[in-house]
C-alpha cells in the first residue's frame, strides 16, 4: 500500500465505511454524558474565574455568590472544575471515542458505564467538599491545608474513571491487534494509548498521595503529614498532568484538524515519536514546580531542569507537523505567497477557527514555560501572577479553546443534530482568545513587577508598581473570556435542544498521512509500547530515585489546618 494513501483513522487493514462511524447508541450515549458532565463543570469553573478576574481589577463581586465563604473556596472550585473535572471528563469521553472510530470497532460498554459512573460520584463527593466550604485547599492539594475526606476520595474516583477509560482503549487496540496480527497499530488509535499510558504512569504521585497520606489523614486514621514529601508527590504528577490536558488537543490538531482544512498529516513516523516522546519524558520533570522548595538538592533540580528542556522537543516537532499541515490545506484551497495560505484556511469554521486560535495563543503559552523552567529566572516569576499568565496561555486556550473547537463537530456528531448558531460559535473563539491574550498580558506585566498569584486582590491592603494596569488588562480580559464561555454554552445547549436532527456529521474528520507507517524497519518499535513505558519506568527511578533514597522515611508531623 503507498503510505501516502494510509488513512490515519483506519490503519492498513480496515476499510473506512463510506457510510460514516457510529458505536452502538448506548456507548455513544454515555461518551456524550461523560462530556457533558465535562461542561458542567466548566459552568461553575468560569463563573469563579471571573470572579478571581474582576478582583485583580479591585472589583469584588464574591458577595453575590451564594453559598461561598471565602475567596479560597472559589479558587479551589475554579481550579478542580476547570483543571481537572472539564479536562478528564473530556479525555474520557474523546479518546476511546477516537480509539473506536480508529480500530472500527465498539467499545468495551461495562468498562464505558463504569468510567462514567466513577467520574460522576467522584466530582459529586468532591463537589460537596468544595460546596459546603469543607475543602479550600486548592488544586494542589497542599498539606497542611486539609479538606474534607470526601475531597481526597472523590478525586481519587476521577483518576479511577480515568482509568477505567484507559483500559477500554487498551482492550480494544489489543482485540484489533488479535483480527490484524503483524499490522501497524492505526495511528489514532496509537496517539490515544501512548497519552493514557503516560498518565496512568504519571498518576502514581497523587494515587500514593491521596490514597496513602491525604485520605487517611482526613479520616484521622493518621495524625501528620510531611508537607515536602506531599509536594514531591503532588508534582511527579502534577507536570505530567498538563501534557495529558494536552494531548487530546495535540491529536486533534495533528489528526484531525488537517482534515478539516483540506491538509494532510506530514508524517506517520514522526508523530509516534513525538507522542512516545511524551511517555519519556513527561513524568521526570517535576521539580522545576519545586525549584524554590527547600530539601531538594541542587543536583536533583537541574537534571529536572534539563528534561523540562527535553520534553519542550516534542511540542516543537508539533509546531512544525501542524504549520505544515495546515500550508497543506491552505495552499490546496488556492493560498498562495508565503503566508496567503492562512487566509484561505477555514476560518468562517468554528471548529477550525477556534482551534488555529488555540494553537497560537499557545506559542506564548509554551515560550513562557521555557521561562518558568529556566532555573535562575523562575525565582523572579515563581508564585506570582505571571504564572496564572502563563497557564492560561495554555490550558486556559490551548487546551480549553481546542475542547469547545472539537465540541462544536463532536456534540453535533453525538447527538446527530446540526451545529446552531455557526456565526455565534465563529465569533465566541474570536472573543475568546483576544480575551485571554489581554488577560494573560495583565497577568504576565503584574507577576514581572512582584503582583502575587492566589491572593485576593479586591482586599490586598497593599499595591506596587504597574499593578494598576495589570490588574485592569486581568479584569477586562477575564470579562471577554467569560462573556464567550457564555456565547459558548448558547451555542452548546441551543444545538442540544434545537438543533435540526438529522443533519449532524456521520463521521468524526480524520485525516491522511503524507508519509505513511512504514512496514519494516525500526519504526516497527514504536509500537511496542510495553518496551516505552519500561525506559519511562526507568527514567522516573533515576529521576527521583536518589530524591527518594536520601529523603525516606517522610516527617509526618504536621498536623492538618481547616479553615
Ligand atoms: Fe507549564 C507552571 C514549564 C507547558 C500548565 N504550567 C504551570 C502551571 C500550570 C501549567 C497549570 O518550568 C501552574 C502550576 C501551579 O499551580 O503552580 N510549562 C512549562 C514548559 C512547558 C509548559 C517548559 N504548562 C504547559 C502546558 C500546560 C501548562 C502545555 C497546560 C496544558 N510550567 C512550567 C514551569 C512551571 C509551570 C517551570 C512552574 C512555574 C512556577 O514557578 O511555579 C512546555 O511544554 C511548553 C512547550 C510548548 C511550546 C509551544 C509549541 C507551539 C505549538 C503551536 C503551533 C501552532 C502554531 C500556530 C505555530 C514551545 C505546538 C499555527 C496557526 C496558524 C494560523 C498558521
């Protein structure tokens, strides 16, 4: 077969149906639900943002939320509805739908229901911790802030579920394995699996964490806990966590957005390796989160600065791989010159639109990662808020605005209706992204000139230079970020409940590779993902092996603070 007619959802052996891809009508009815409950976290999420927004801006409007206590109540509800819930019940509900969509076949259902059912009593049991003012310990989860037992185990059932779609995707390429012995695994398929994989390495830190320090901890079974070793642990997950937000945009960026602009995918081959990249690389750079903390050594935290750098390599193959597909489709709609091409790209397409918006309000999002990673200048910028400035550029857009771009072909797709409003939805990115630039430039100036991260504003009794103006960029680019959530969730429910049925697409949009899988050779390796995850295993000991030798056993003496 000439790779460059490989189709990237298929692999070698399956014939596309012409006809388009659907799973049995419960499975997809619980990968929509699952998504959803992904969009109604966000509901709670932004509107504590922008709160937050309006206090750098000396506006303080948490008065009129009922119900909450305190500013920290808030931001830990932002941060765990936007962070983790939308992005997990996101990626639960995407990438075992893609897996199908690429193996062409259905799903495992007890293993669909069962990841739905964790995720959904999880962020229940959460949500009343957080709700009833029992858990204002942020995202992070800092000891010795302590929360309510049901925080810890309701967290602990969203990384289950998370499991439990993982194992579905294992499930389903290992039966496609056993129908096409010898074949290349598809690519979707692949990109699926190896993002999981680095996740479920990944998640050790924080199941170890919850499971075996915070929970019991917050039952009381233990008296302390050692809030450094708790950090270490937070942060092995805690880097790793962000490219997992990442990669169900990264595979739509690579995999499916192409199609969707009349391009193509540049290469079979390098995309495994960027994604196995990833599996590498992602999980051994955790301290550069703890560059200021103290019992770490100076050692430790430059071999972690210099994997940072490392798994910035595959972000940049990416950049390159998606310009390049993407010249693909503008220049096959009649772009010419050097830049022409942008202009003929699909921009009228708010799938499209949003998603090209993600991807370059992400090229300042990830130069400013290479900032915070840079050992020595991380500690003008570290705890400040030009960190909340850098992660907004990032999952705050990249992550965020490419979610509501997959949404407005995947909940047309899921509920077989038509997309209402397309010019709303055009315009919502639009609003989206100028709001989230002039955001992050409010936050980005403030944090250069010491305005702190995780402080309400509204009530600092102090001010510094340049603040004025930061916090006013911060408030009137959290309005547009909010206002557009708002377009966005008009747009979502108006399709849901009126959208004409019967005209949503049959198909999800999956792209051609240019460069196909090659059938003998060393690529073959690549898709041994055992072998990969193994090396990863590896990389973890040396990483945090002599961090853990010289540390253990953790200080557990420090008892919890509720307030
Ligand atoms: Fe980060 C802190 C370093 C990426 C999220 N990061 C955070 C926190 C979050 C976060 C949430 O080293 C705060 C945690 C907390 O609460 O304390 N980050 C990095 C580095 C990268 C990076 C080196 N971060 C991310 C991503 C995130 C994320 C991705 C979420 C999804 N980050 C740090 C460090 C800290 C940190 C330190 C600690 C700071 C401190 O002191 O506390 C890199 O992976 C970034 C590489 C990416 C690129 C961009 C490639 C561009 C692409 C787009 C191509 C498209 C184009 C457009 C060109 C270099 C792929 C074409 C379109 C047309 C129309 C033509």
């Amino acid at each position: 077969m000439s790779p460059a007619a490989s189709s990237l959802a298929s692999g070698h052996s399956v014939v596309a149906d012409p006809s388009g891809f659907s799973l049995p009508d419960g499975q997809k009815r619980f990968l929509r639900w699952t998504i959803y409950v992904g969009f109604a976290a966000l509901v709670a999420g932004v509107a504590h943002g922008f709160a937050q927004a309006l206090s750098y801006a000396d506006i303080d409007i948490l008065a009129y939320f009922p119900r909450l206590k305190s500013y920290y109540q808030g931001l830990t509800v932002h941060g765990v509805a936007n962070a983790l819930v939308l992005t997990f019940a996101f990626s639960n509900g995407f990438l075992p739908l893609l897996t199908a969509r690429a193996c062409g076949r259905p799903l495992n259902g007890a293993l669909v229901v069962s990841s739905f059912g964790l995720l959904v009593t999880g962020v229940l049991l959460a949500g009343y911790a957080m709700v009833t003012n029992q858990a204002n310990v942020l995202y992070t989860s800092y000891a010795p802030l302590q929360a309510h037992w049901t925080y810890y185990l309701g967290l602990v059932l969203v990384v289950l579920s998370t499991y439990a779609a993982s194992a579905n995707l294992y499930v389903t390429v290992r039966a496609w394995r056993k129908d096409n012995p010898g074949e290349r695994v598809p690519l979707l398929a692949f990109m699926c699996v190896a993002s999981y994989a680095m996740w479920n390495l990944a998640s050790l830190g924080i199941a170890v964490l919850f499971i075996g320090f915070l929970l019991p901890w917050s039952i009381g079974w233990m008296s302390g806990v050692d809030p450094l070793f708790n950090r270490t642990l937070f942060w092995y997950t805690g880097h790793a966590i962000v490219y997992v937000w990442l990669l169900p945009a990264y595979i739509s960026w690579y995999a499916l957005v192409p199609k969707q602009v009349s391009g193509k995918l540049i290469s079979d081959p390098l995309t495994r390796l960027v994604f196995i990249m990833f599996l590498l690389v992602s999980v051994p750079t955790g301290f550069h989160h703890q560059y200021t903390d103290p019992g770490i050594s100076t050692g430790m935290k430059a071999f972690h600065a210099v994997l940072t750098f490392g798994v910035f390599y595959p972000s940049l193959a990416t950049a390159f791989s998606v310009v390049a597909a993407l010249e693909i489709g503008g220049r096959a709609r009649g772009g010419t010159g050097l830049l022409g091409w942008i202009r003929k790209l699909p921009w009228s397409d708010p799938s499209v639109s949003a998603q090209l918006l993600a991807m370059l309000t992400f090229v300042l999002g990830g130069i400013t990662g290479l900032i915070n990673a840079s050992y020595i200048v991380n500690q003008l910028v570290h705890n400040t808020a030009w960190v909340p400035g850098h992660f907004h550029m990032t999952v705050g857009s990249a992550v965020a605005l490419s979610i509501i771009g997959i949404a407005y072909w995947l909940v047309p797709y899921l509920t077989d209706r038509k997309l209402w409003g397309r010019r709303v939805a055009a315009a919502q990115g639009w609003i989206y992204a100028i709001g989230v630039l002039i955001f992050a430039r409010g936050m980005i100036s403030g944090g250069l000139e010491g305005m702190p991260r995780r402080t309400y504003m509204a009530q600092a009794t102090y001010t510094g230079e340049g603040w004025g103006l930061a916090g006013a960029l911060t408030g009137i680019g959290g309005t547009l970020m909010t206002l557009s959530i708002v377009m966005f969730f008009v747009v979502l429910l108006m399709t849901i409940l009126f959208g004409k049925k019967g005209e949503g697409p049959t198909d999800i949009p999956t792209a051609e590779t240019l460069t196909g899988p090659a059938d003998g050779g060393w690529e073959l390796k690549l898709d041994r993902f055992w072998l990969w995850f193994g090396f990863a295993v590896l990389l973890v000991v040396v990483a945090y092996g002599p961090f853990l030798l010289t540390y253990l056993p953790p200080h557990l003496t420090s008892p919890g603070f509720m307030f």
